[in-house]
C-alpha cells in the first residue's frame, strides 16, 4: 500500500448499508480510510468531525439527496471532492452535478477499477491545488 492512500480519508454516503459495507471494505484493503453516511442529512452532520478528503455518494437517498448534499458540502468545504454515483442514467442530471461542483458522476454498479482511477484523481487534483496556494 502507498503510504499517500494511508492518510486519503473517505466518506461513503449511501442508504443501501450492505453495498456500502462492501465498497468500504474493498477501499480499505487498498488503504483508504473510510467512513460512513447512510444520507446526504447524515453525511453533512459527519463532514465536520471525519474531516474528509473525498465523498463518493449515493444520488438518490432518502432525508437529503445527494444533489442536495453537493450543493452544501461545495459551498461549506470546497476543498472536499464529491464523487457522485447514480443507478440511472440521467445525462442532464450528471451535467448539474458537475456543474454545481461535483469532480465526478459514475454509474451504478460501479466499476471498481473506474472509481479508484476517479478517486486518485480527486486525491491529485487536491495536491495540485495545495500546492498552487503555497506558490
């Protein structure tokens, strides 16, 4: 395992518990640091403690969507990247999420290779950024 991975900290956002389970267990044997969110509502209330680097949620969910959720972790923590994942394909909804903020719109079931690429490139397009503002 890269060490970087070690310290990239995820927030799984969907209601569907056992598919969740199983996509956090896959990322943590490739050495992310995953933590839970069954909703939008409950991903907002964990994103001030976990700290998270990147959230890769559920679009539909019940209490708050993830359209929803978007719209407020981008204007709360824009640093965060939010990799939205969707079971139907909505190619108008796909282009408002991208441009309220979302760094990626994956279909369902996601391919695991397709994710991770995702993911590392949310996890580069962050260190790029910190590394601009300390020019």
């Amino acid at each position: 395992m890269e060490e970087s991975k070690k310290r990239v900290r995820l927030l799984l956002v969907d209601d569907e518990q056992e598919a969740t389970q199983i996509l956090a267990k896959r990322l943590t044997r490739r050495g992310y640091e995953c933590r839970l969110a069954c909703n939008g509502r409950d991903a907002i209330d964990k994103m001030g403690v976990l700290e998270s680097q990147i959230v890769v949620m559920d679009v539909k969910m019940p209490v708050m969507d993830g359209i929803e959720a978007l719209s407020m972790i981008v204007a709360k923590w824009p640093w965060v990247k939010v990799i939205l994942l969707s079971g139907h394909a909505d190619m108008q909804l796909a282009v408002e999420a991208m441009n309220m903020g979302a760094f990626g719109y994956l279909m369902k079931p996601t391919d695991m290779d397709e994710l991770l690429f995702k993911i590392e490139d949310a996890v580069h397009q962050q260190e790029l950024e910190i590394a601009m503002k300390e020019v």
